[in-house]
C-alpha cells in the first residue's frame, strides 16, 4: 500500500528484561512511558513476553487512554517488556497505528523511532509476496522482515542484523520475539538508543530519563548498531554481526528531579528548578584561585587559540540561548560570532573551515537538525563543542567535546530551566576562550563568575514574586495578541518570551528588536495591544536604557498597553508602564538569566488559566528526531 503512511517521528522508547516472571516488567514500562511522554504522547503501547509468548495493548492518545486500556485488559506476568509513546510525523494517530507492531502470525513485536525511508519499496515487495499490513506505519514493515529472518535463523539477534542491513534513513528499533522470553533486541542507526545496566535486569531507552528511576549505569551505542540485552548480559555488534565495545559512564541526574514534587506541573516545578540549574552548572568549573576550569574541553588549547569564528547552532529555544551568547562571547573574545538554525545552517554554503569552532546547543542532545548541522560541520574540518543537557544522546558523543548542563531531566516539553542553564555553559565557555586568549584579565574573569554565582539566588527572587504574575496573566487569558520587545541581550530575551507563549497558550504572540519597531511592526499597534518590554539595565555603559524608553513611548502613544520587565530601582520605567515586574539588578551581559523568568511564569500561568495541558502543548514533542 502506498499513500498516506504513518511514520513514528520522535518517540519514546523502552525496553526491561529480567529472571522472573512477574508484574517488574510492565511497571517499568509503564513508569519510563511516563516520563518519556515528552518524547511524543499521540499513543502509546506495551508489549510483555512470558513463556506463552508476546502479550500486547496500544491505545491512541495519551499514557491515560493506555492506562485505562490495561486496567480493562490486565496483561499477563512477564519476564521482559517493551513499551512505546509516539510522536507521529504523518497521519492519524489511531490504534492501529499505535506501537509496537506484530508480525501477523505473532512471532515478534516491533517498535519504531525514526524513519524507514526505504518502507514503501520494502513494502512492495512484501506485499508481493503475500503479506497483508494491518496498518499504515512504515515499523510494520520492520516487523514483517524480521518474523521472516527469525523464522530464518531462530535467533532475534541475528534476524535483527539482516533486518537492519535492509533499512534506510534513521530508526531505532527495539524487538521482543516468542520462543526469546528473556531477550530484548534493538537496533541504532541514527536515532537514540541507551542501555542502562542494573542487577539481574537490563534495560534499553530512546534516553536515560527511561530508566533513571531504575539505574544511574548506562552504556553508549554507536552508530548503526544491534544491542541484546539479556537479565545478566548486554552485548553489541555491528549490523554484520561483529562485536564492538561500548562506552560505560555514569548519569548524574538524581531520578527524584524527573517527578513533579509537589507541584501541579512539571512546567511549574522546572520554572522553580532554576535556581539550582544554574547553580549546579556553574558548580565545580572553578578553581582554587578563581581561575575557570573546563576539563571536559577535550579540545586543544592551541586550536582554541588560533580559531578565528564561532558559529552556534540550535533550534528553538536552545538558540535563543546562542543568541544570548553571541554577545557575551563576542565582548569577551572578540572572536566573530554567528548564530545559526541548524536547519538553515545544514543546507546552505555556510563558510567553515578548520578555524571555525562550532557551538552545538542542545538540551536533547538528540535534535535531528543539530545533528546534521553537526556532522556537516565535523566533514568539514571543523572542531564542535556541544552544550548538551542529557548525557550519552548522539550529539555529545559525536562532537569532539562537550560542556554538559546540569539542568537535570526535563520533563515539561517547553524548555525553561534547560535554557537557563544552557546560557550560563555557554557564558562559561566565553570565558573559558577570554581567560584561555587573553581578551580578559584573571580578575575580569573572576569578576564575572562572581555576578554569575549570584544569579541563583536572583533567579529566586523572581520566582518569589510569581503571585503578582499569575494574576496578571490570569486577567489577560482572553489575549489574542501580545508583542515582545528588547534590545541587545533583551532581544533574545524578547524573542523566548514570545516562543513561550505561542507553544504554551497557543497566542500570537511575537518578539522584536525594539530598534526595529519603527521599520514596520509598529503598524501592529493597535488600542489596548499587550507590549512586553525587556528593559535593560539603567546603570549599563552605553545609551540602550534610553533608547528603550523612547521605544516604550512610541508604542504607548499608539494605544500599546506596556508590560515593562526592568531592574529593580529603575524608577525611570514606572511612568512608561502600565505594569512593572521588577528583576534584581543583574550586569546587562547576565540579565538574561533573570529578565526570562517572568515571562516563563507569565506565559505558564496564563495557558494553565486557559485550562491548556502546560506540560504538553498540542502538536509538539520535545525531542525532534526527525529532520
Ligand atoms: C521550546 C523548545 C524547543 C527546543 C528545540 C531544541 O520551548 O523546547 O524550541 O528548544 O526543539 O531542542 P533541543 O535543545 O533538545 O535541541
């Protein structure tokens, strides 16, 4: 059949198996579907395998609908499990084409992430050879190879290389089969898979919020991979069936941060992370003598010095991030730096050679786009940093070295404390290169890291203040509209705040360049239409405090009814606003980290007055594996 093909996008995957029969399997899954919800939650699916073979229930809609599903059809006690919550890329999301898939004579069941692309002529020839699909999912092919290739060679491992040597674009797959009731099969090519190791039981995860509850042990896959994992061995090979080492490491995150801990959303409770992320990815970057360390810059110092440009790539908010650092990192290393989507930035002749560093922003690790922008960089000779939240994801380990955040799981699909933590990695790094090139003395540098040790606590005040927030968000849940304006460091700024609002409210909502109101989107203008404005600090050295002002007065005398963001003792905003929502006085470089915060809370509590679900927004998944 062609046409209309389901494909699964971005979706969250898990596989356990142990030595007993019993209710483990299925309540790990169903745990890390939880938490892998953010991965995608149009259906989600188990599948169980005991002695009497695969056991299944897929429900479209969200975990609940599965939930509801299994507490009307309990499944059986089982030895190993693999569970699914899809993000689809095309077409409906209906039962059938919820995960996994089974072959039609029940011989094995298949999970997706990815795309095969080469589905529709692998279908063709299923279909001539009398195969009958019962749904419109490019996995369904998966799991008709490999039925045939188990049937073949009696050994879901090796029918999973055959299979794997068959397929084209970017998959994951994870495998149980009848017969193998103690063996979880998957497969890599380009899309994630980890392995987390525990005691007499192992597990398999699109990332390591899948099994962080479980295990903080994990273990890296390479590219175009098959890994089986068994209650007391894990082993990998090639797609040829040839043994490869994998890489151990350690994850950091503490399994209670992926829980809501009190408050109604993972959203609100991220917001109120921040203080801590910050603080945890400045922690232990500094040494005795205040001199900045980063020992996972595995990097050479002399090519450090000679690069001559900087391009950051990321997507969405992650590149917000990078525009924010663009300014930091310029003023500090006067070294040129570009900010690109990684999208536009893959598929253009951008300019890069062997003196271009290249900054990856990610807090997935696992974007697609930034992968490739990241692959496309590296073909070219040049060095990529990854600032990267969630360890083992594909784009730290392909970059020749990564700044981690420590921003721990995030679970809400619109990112808050990620961004927090990804703008303090990347001022890290602009000072590492300033105190590295000597664009900056020790005490500059020592000066910095101090302003930015007390952004936590700053952070916190803000978050303190969130009463007066919400309810000015609350009285503005009718807003069709509203603009966002900021200049330098505020425009990013500016421009999250926006993106916050959109995704979460499902508002028009905008960011500008406050300079550039007046070369067309004043005409936006209108009675009573909400204008935020990111004020920058009074006590900055050059004019843009001002500048502002005369911006807020320009939309003021339009009708504009201004929302103004500004530092505490600013008097000067008061007559300019219609309402002020006052940050601690922060160095222009650092106010992003404060300025953000109001606008996080403000666009969470007007959608949560709005009745929307904050944590997962319509049509969005938080990691976008797919190009
Ligand atoms: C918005 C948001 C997205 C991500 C973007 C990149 O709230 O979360 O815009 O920032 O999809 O994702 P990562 O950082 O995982 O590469």
């Amino acid at each position: 059949m062609t046409g209309a093909v389901t494909v699964a996008g971005m979706c969250g995957i898990i596989g356990y198996v142990g030595h007993t029969e019993s209710t483990r399997p299925l309540s790990v899954v169903m745990e890390a579907l939880s938490r892998l919800q953010y991965r995608g939650y149009d259906s989600a699916g188990v599948v169980v395998v005991n002695q009497s073979g695969l056991h299944h229930v897929k429900k479209a809609g969200k975990l609940a609908a599965l939930e509801a599903e299994l507490a009307a059809r309990p499944l059986p006690a089982a030895s190993s499990a693999v569970g699914h919550t899809r993000w689809a890329t095309h077409g409906g999301p209906t039962d059938a084409n919820a995960h996994p898939h089974l072959s039609p004579d029940g011989a094995v069941a298949v999970v997706h992430n990815g795309i095969i692309e080469n589905h529709d002529l692998l279908r063709q020839e299923l279909l001539n050879a009398g195969a009958v699909f019962s749904s419109q999912t490019d996995t369904e092919v998966a799991a008709h190879l490999l039925a045939r290739a188990y049937h073949q060679t009696g050994d879901l491992p090796d029918a999973m290389c055959l299979v794997a040597q068959r397929l084209e674009g970017a998959f994951t797959l994870l495998a149980v089969a009848t017969g193998q009731p103690h063996l979880v099969v998957g497969a890599r090519r380009t899309s994630p898979l980890v392995v987390g190791l525990g005691e007499g039981e192992n597990f398999l995860g699109s990332d390591v919020a899948a099994f962080v509850a479980q295990t903080n042990r994990a273990l890296e896959l390479g590219q175009d991979q098959v890994v089986t994992i068994t209650p007391d061995s894990v082993s990998v090979t090639d797609f040829a069936g040839q043994p490869v080492e994998a890489k151990h490491f350690t994850v950091d995150w503490d399994a209670s941060a992926a829980v809501k801990g009190g408050f109604a959303t993972f959203m609100e409770k991220e917001i109120h992370d921040q203080p801590d992320a910050v603080r945890d990815t400045l922690l232990g970057r500094t040494g005795p003598q205040g001199h900045l360390k980063l020992d996972e810059l595995r990097v050479s110092e002399s090519l450090l010095r000679s690069i001559d440009k900087i391009i950051v790539v990321a997507c969405g908010t992650a590149a917000y991030a990078g525009h924010v650092a663009k300014y930091a990192i310029e003023h500090w290393c006067r070294i040129p730096t570009e900010v690109e989507l990684a999208h536009e930035f893959r598929y253009r002749d951008a300019i890069v050679t062997e003196k271009t560093l290249i900054v990856a922003i990610s807090q997935s690790g696992e974007t697609m786009d930034t992968i490739q922008a990241v692959r496309h960089a590296r073909e070219q000779g040049a060095k990529v940093i990854a600032v990267v939240n969630t360890m083992g994801s594909t784009i730290a380990r392909e970059s020749d070295a990564a700044l981690y955040t420590h921003a721990g799981p995030e679970v809400a699909v619109a990112s808050t404390k990620a961004f927090l933590a990804q703008i303090t990695a990347t001022y890290l790094l602009g000072l590492y290169l300033a105190q590295l090139r000597g664009t900056m003395f020790a005490d500059e540098v020592r000066a910095v890291l101090s302003e930015l040790d007390q952004t936590p606590a700053k952070i916190q005040t803000v978050i303190e203040s969130e009463d007066g927030i919400k309810a000015l968000a609350s009285a503005m849940k009718e807003t069709k509209s509203v603009l966002f304006l900021g200049r330098h460091v505020g425009f990013p700024v500016a421009m999250e705040g926006a993106l916050k609002l959109k995704e979460l409210a499902y508002i028009h909502a905008e960011g500008f360049a406050a300079g550039e109101l007046k070369h067309g989107p004043i005409a936006l203008i209108d009675q009573g239409q909400p204008v935020f404005v990111v004020v920058p600090s009074p006590r900055g050295r050059d004019a843009l405090h001002d500048k502002i002002l005369s911006n807020i007065e320009e939309v003021r005398a339009r009708g504009a009814v201004t929302l103004v963001v500004a530092e505490e003792g600013d008097i000067a905003v008061t007559e300019f606003a219609e309402r002020v929502l006052w940050v601690p006085q922060t160095p222009t470089l650092l106010a992003p980290l404060v300025a953000v915060v109001p606008l996080q809370i403000f666009a969470c509590a007007l959608a949560s007055a709005k009745g929307l679900d904050v944590d997962q927004p319509r049509n969005l998944a938080k990691s976008v594996t797919v190009e």
